[in-house]
C-alpha cells in the first residue's frame, strides 16, 4: 500500500543537502535538518498510525514522517562469507542460534530484548587464523563495488546527503568474541586483537579506495558501540594503542576527498574514549545516549567546536510526558542554534513512548527548529 | 612488599596465573587459607572495586580481576570451608523476567563475590516470584534486579509486590540496577536501594548484609 504521509515535508529554502552541510559546519541555515533515528519493533505493531497506515519500517517511517534525507554507502567490509545461520535449540519462547558473525545466542521470540550470547566460534589464535583465511580475506571478489550502478544512484548533483560507512574497528570485534571475550582476549591474546583490528582496517581501506575517486560523499559514518553507561568495555590504552591509529589511517583517505564530518554510532559513557575518538579523526557522535552518558551541552562545553553532535533526545523524557518533553527540548534550543547538532531520539524510539506524544515532540520540534 | 600485598597487586593486574601462583605459595608457608583470601584476594577486589566507582578502570579491568580472584579463590577451596568463601551474607540476582541482558548483572554479580558475599546467579529472563523463592529457599539476605529495557524495568514492581505477597519483605533488602533504572523509579516501587554501578551495589549489599 502506498504510504500516504501523516506530515509534510518541514517548510524550507534550502536542499536537505545544502542544509546539512550547513548546519554541520557552523554556517547559517535555513532551518534544522529533520529526521529520526527510528522505532523498535514493537512500535509497529502497538502504535495505531503505523499498524492503520501499514508502517512497517524505519524507512517506511520516514517517508510517512517526510523527514529529510540522509543515505549511506555501505560495503562489504566484515565476514563474507558469513557463518552459516542455524537454530540450534528452541523453547516456548526462546531459540537458541548460531548467528552469522558464529556466535551462539539465545533469543526472546517475539523479539522483545536483544539477543544474550553464550559462545562465540573465535576464542583463540588458532580460531582466529581460521576466520581470518576463510572469512575475511581482502581479496575476495564478494568485496569489488559496483560503482557504476552507485554513481548512477548516487549522482554529484543530487539533493540529500550521502555518507561513506567506515564500518567499525572494535566494535565488530566485539561482537564476534564477546563482551567478556574481548576482555579476556585483550589479555591473553593481545597480538590477536590487533591483528583482528588491523583487518578490519584494511577492509575499509579497500573499500574507500574503491569508492571515494567516482562518488562525492558528505560525510563519513561508523559504529562501534563499545561503550555502556559505567564506561568503555576496552581499556583506554587499548583503544588509544590500537584504534586510534587505524581511525588516523581511514581519516587520512576521507581527508584526500574533501570529507570532513565523520560520525559514529557509540552508546553508553564515551567520555573516556572521546579524546582518542577525536584524535583519530572522528568528530561527530551518532545516536547520541543522554541516559548512558550525559546532556549534548556537556560535551559541547568541554570540546567546543571540534565536536558535533547527531541525536541526544532523551528516549527517557520523551516517555514521561509532555511537561518533560517541553523541558527536554528548552534545554536543546541554544544548542540547534550554535549549529552542528542535530536533534533527534537517543536511539530507536521505544514503545512506552505514547504515540500522541511522539507526534507532540514532531510538531515541538518543528514549531522550535523549522523555518521561522 | 608482603606476600598478601603481592597478592592483591597482582590481582588487580588481572595476572591469573600469578594470582594462583602467589595464593599456592601462601598456603605452602602454612599461611592460613582465610587469611589469604581476606587480606590478598578480597581487598584487591575492593581497590579494583573503588578504582571502577572513581572511573579510574573500566569494565575490562574488573573482569580480568575478578578471573584472577576466582583463580586465587579456586585454590584455596580444597583447604577452606565453603562458608567462609562470600561468608559475609547472601544474595539472589538475576535479570528480570522479559529481559535477556545479562552484563550488567554479571559484573554485579562479580563484584558482589569480590566483597565476600554469596551470589545465588536466577540468570535472565527471571520471573518475580522465582526471585522471592529463591530468596527463601537459600535463606537470602538480599534479592538484586538487573534490567536493561524500559519495557521491562516495571518487572522489579513486581518483585516487590511478590516478596510482601510472600511475606519476606521485612527479611531482605531490595538493590535494582541498570540503564533505565533511577533512584525515583526506585523510589516510586518500594525498593530498598538504586545503584549506579556494580561496585557501590557490592557496598550497598554488603552493607545490608552486616545489619
């Protein structure tokens, strides 16, 4: 069914693009660049506008919001092949499945928490040398981009943002050994855990040489998510000894093009990582958490310009009422005027947010930030 | 540099094998295996514990410790009774029922038995009344709740409301912890405690647990 959008397009002067790049780099613009992060799954099925209008996804979402447009280059920088996804167990309401980055997880049916992980398929060096000749080989033909049918899509002259994924260079890691199995391995085996970052690294290289010479790309993107409300879950010497380099490698190529907005996907406590994160090259923080870390205005008081911010709408204000969403978004006015800061929700929308109340925050933020 | 000060350095570097090393050599000089255990293995934890309240180590540094602890502690169980290891009280944890999260509780969990408690581990996905029986069943000083979700944080309510249906609220202390989770929404349950971190729920449970 063809989505028929329950808000117009925010009034504007300016392209998505143009707007963008202004806002992100501290010029003058018409009004605040307006979209959402997205919405859990549970949303879709309990908020009345989404099941009634057949919104099933994020970016079916956006279309029916008519938020502004951002896109992403993604390539194939990770596990290719894949494990070989299998349930290995099932419950009432559980299954337990080997995933495809070979982890052993247990997960909830109805899908209403994130998987819990019990195993993982690299524990050793031995393990690793494996994964690494059979799954993570820069020269595999799985990994060439079609940059013809990409300049095609993606046009110099075209009118939203676009950004360049740089992957992630810990965060993966992570997922494929752990959360107590990095720990561990960053221990027992810290060659290992290097050598692990250091491919990761090679395979963004490969891919941004690949890409960066036929597209104009915005900004950079990554994820790494190796932060959680008490803290990093890497030591900071290892991240400053070992991820910090390799963000000054990729920072090196997005700089040759001209690309100098590079965010990342992190939650939870980044403070003590922050330096090194900005030493390496990357400037912006995406979704940001408030819960797990702190208010915008914080960050922005200690590192000034030199830092941007995409996110940093409390999910947990939005989700107590509209006194506290009123308050919530006084407190970022001043920050969408100093410009590079983009507000949106703190992640995925969650379900305890009243849907009356989400729309209320929409308008809220368009009566504040739109075009006066 | 005593041997019980050796001990707890060594333990804070997260160093296992040494860690087993030095609480062998202590029992070999006929140090008393309590005395290895309370003053190396346990305040080692407890600066570790300190360092993580002041962010002065993060996560990896307290797994790696705790590993070391349980090596050390491994060592001294054939020469020890059982409850003289977390002879400092009781407690039942898990992470409540909807919820599959489980770091969080860990790390408490790791912290806790780093503090000298007993830690009866439900898992996750626990329902409310198996965290009041578990309670009664091990004679539980205190019943900790772990949630990562705002969907499923109103579980702890439950917990609450299952421990005066059962009639144990007056014997044990109630600690909620996780992301969403606030000294009001504590408040606003009935719950005894909120903690913001793994080592200030080990202070705050042990703490209950000497009462």
């Amino acid at each position: 069914m063809p989505i028929k959008p329950i808000r117009e397009k925010w009034k504007g002067t300016m392209t998505d693009r143009e707007r963008f790049n202004h806002q992100m780099h501290y010029r003058p613009f018409d009004r605040c660049f307006n979209m959402e992060f997205g919405y859990w799954d549970e949303n879709f099925t309990q908020w009345k506008m989404f099941k009634e209008n057949g919104i099933k996804s994020d970016s079916q979402a956006d279309l029916f919001f008519s938020f502004d447009r951002l896109e992403c280059v993604s390539g194939n920088i990770w596990l290719s092949p894949h494990f070989e996804g299998k349930v290995v167990e099932e419950t009432e309401t559980t299954r337990t499945v080997l995933n495809g980055d070979g982890l052993l997880a247990v997960e909830r049916k109805d899908g209403s928490s994130i998987p819990h992980y019990i195993g993982s398929s690299v524990v050793t060096p031995d393990d690793w040398k494996r994964v690494k000749e059979e799954r993570m080989r820069v020269d595999d033909p799985a990994r060439i981009v079609n940059i013809e049918w990409l300049k095609e899509r993606y046009p110099d002259d075209r009118d939203f943002p676009l950004s360049v994924n740089c992957g992630s260079m810990i965060g993966k890691i992570r997922d494929m050994l752990t959360f107590e199995g990095l720990a561990y391995a960053c221990y027992d085996y810290p060659d290992m855990v290097e050598d692990m970052v250091e491919q990761c690294c090679l395979l963004v290289e490969h891919f941004l040489d690949q890409v960066l010479p036929h597209i104009t790309f915005d900004l950079a993107s990554g994820w790494e998510d190796i932060c959680f409300k008490n803290g990093p879950i890497v030591t900071v010497d290892f991240f400053k000894n070992v991820v910090t380099p390799r963000y000054k490698r990729i920072r090196k190529k997005l700089d040759a093009y001209g690309i100098d907005i590079w965010y990342t996907d992190c939650d939870g406590d980044v403070r003590p990582l922050l330096p090194y994160m900005l030493e390496g090259g990357i400037n912006c923080l995406f979704p940001f958490e408030v819960n797990g870390c702190a208010h915008p205005s914080e960050l922005f008081a200690e590192y000034g310009k030199d830092l941007r911010i995409m996110g940093g709408v409390d999910k947990m204000a939005l989700g107590s009422g509209r006194d506290a969403i009123d308050s919530y978004m006084k407190s970022l006015a001043p920050l969408v005027e100093r410009g590079g800061y983009i507000p949106f929700c703190d992640h995925r929308c969650p379900p305890n947010v009243p849907e009356e109340d989400y729309l209320y925050y929409l308008d809220l933020k368009e009566a504040m930030f739109g075009l006066k | 540099m005593s041997l019980f000060e050796e001990i707890s350095a060594t333990l804070q570097q997260g160093r296992k094998p040494k860690v087993e090393q030095l609480v062998q050599q202590g029992l070999d000089e006929g140090i008393s295996p309590k005395s290895l255990l309370e003053e190396g293995l346990l305040p080692g934890m407890e600066v570790i514990g300190e360092k993580f309240k002041n962010n002065q180590v993060f996560v990896p540094e307290v797994l790696v410790a705790a590993r070391a602890m349980n090596a050390g502690v491994a060592v001294l169980k054939p020469y020890i009774a059982a409850e003289e290891i977390g002879g400092k009280g009781k407690v039942v944890i898990g992470t409540v029922k909807g919820d599959l999260h489980d770091i969080g509780k860990n790390l408490v969990k790791l912290m806790m038995e780093g503090r000298g408690l007993t830690v009866v581990d439900l898992g996750i996905d626990v329902p409310a009344e198996t965290f009041v029986t578990a309670a009664i069943e091990n004679d539980a000083d205190v019943i900790c709740c772990s949630a990562l979700l705002t969907t499923t944080m109103n579980e702890m309510k439950t917990v609450v409301e299952k421990s005066e249906e059962f009639n144990i609220r007056d014997k044990v202390k109630i600690i909620i912890g996780g992301a969403p989770v606030t000294q009001s929404f504590c408040d606003s349950i009935g719950a005894d405690s909120y903690t913001e971190d793994a080592a200030t729920a080990a202070d705050v449970a042990l703490e209950y647990c000497s009462v």
